[in-house]
C-alpha cells in the first residue's frame, strides 16, 4: 500500500475544488483500535477519507499487515 503525503497545508488538492478529507491520528487492534488494519483502510476508504495515518501506540504491526 502506498504512503500518501498531503503536501498542501490549506486542506484542498491543488488545482481542485474538492478539500481534502484526512485523518491523521488512528489505532487498529495492533494498538488500541477497535478494526483491524484492513477493515480501517476500508472504512475510511468507503467515507471518502483522503489520506490516513495510523498512529498505533509502539507499534508499525498494522503497516506490515497491509503489506
């Protein structure tokens, strides 16, 4: 899976109308979360989220996990 980096800090794609939809602090069950890694990127996915940080307490599990 592909790291997303939002570059603009106005919260809008460049050249775009649409704002960015982020969220930038979230835990799966690597942590303290509730869904797993691939349930969470699909989630946020099926809400329209932009870019998504995972934010797991002392662990990068979920990152291997998406592979």
């Amino acid at each position: 899976m592909p790291v997303t980096i939002c570059q603009s800090n106005t919260g809008y794609n460049r050249g775009m109308t649409n704002p960015l939809i982020y969220d930038l602090h979230c835990h799966t069950t690597c942590s303290d979360g509730s869904l797993s890694p691939t349930e969470l990127v699909n989630r946020a996915a099926e809400q329209g989220v932009d870019v998504l940080a995972i934010t797991d307490h002392d662990t990068t599990n979920a990152y291997e996990q998406l592979g």
